[in-house]
C-alpha cells in the first residue's frame, strides 16, 4: 500500500518508529511493508488490522483500485466488493485519485 506524508505522520503519532513500517522502492515511493506475507500492520491472531481507526487512506478506499490507464475497478478478491454502491465506488475513486497525485508530487519533491 503507497502511504502520504500524512499517512506516515499518522502512523508515527501512534508510535511506530519512522522507517520500521514502510520502505521506500526504487520509484521512491514510500510503502507499507510485508512480513510473514501479510501488512506489518495486521495482527494475525486477532485477524484485522492493528491500526483501522488509524489506517493509510489507501487502506481506507480499498477495495476501490485504479488501472494504468486510471479507470476505477473494484479488487474482486476483496470479500467485501459486491457491498459498495455505485455512487461510493465513484467517489472513492476521485479520492484514490487525488490520493495518488498527492504521493506523486511528494514523491517528485523528496
């Protein structure tokens, strides 16, 4: 999952140490980081996410994805991704959207 400086800030006011939970790819990037083949932020035993309230937008808007060409399309592994309504996938994927040129122009700058 792509995060914000936002999303980063976030995290770290909740006290996760910076750069213990994302790295940043050769696109600089910053990301959240797997291990044990699942997000740093899931908790396995209790099954969910250990920040929810607390999530990266991108989190938030899953399971609103967009293609390369930048058309909105629903991730249909995702269990829950008959649930969303027309108007809720839209406007989840104008936010997706502005998310993706936030990180972009951060990103450019870093």
């Amino acid at each position: 999952m792509e995060l914000c400086r936002a999303d980063i800030a976030r995290l770290i006011r909740r006290g996760y140490a910076d750069g213990t939970f994302y790295s940043r790819g050769e696109d600089g990037i910053p990301r959240l980081i797997n291990v044990n083949g699942h997000c740093v932020l899931f908790d396995p035993d209790g099954r969910r996410c250990k920040e929810y309230r607390s999530r990266p937008l991108g989190c938030a808007l899953y399971p609103v994805n967009l293609t390369e060409d930048g058309i909105v399309v629903i991730d249909a592994l995702c269990p829950e991704a008959g649930s969303l309504g027309a108007e809720e996938v839209r406007e989840k994927g104008e936010r997706l959207r502005r998310l993706i040129a936030t990180i972009d122009a951060e990103t450019s700058r870093h």
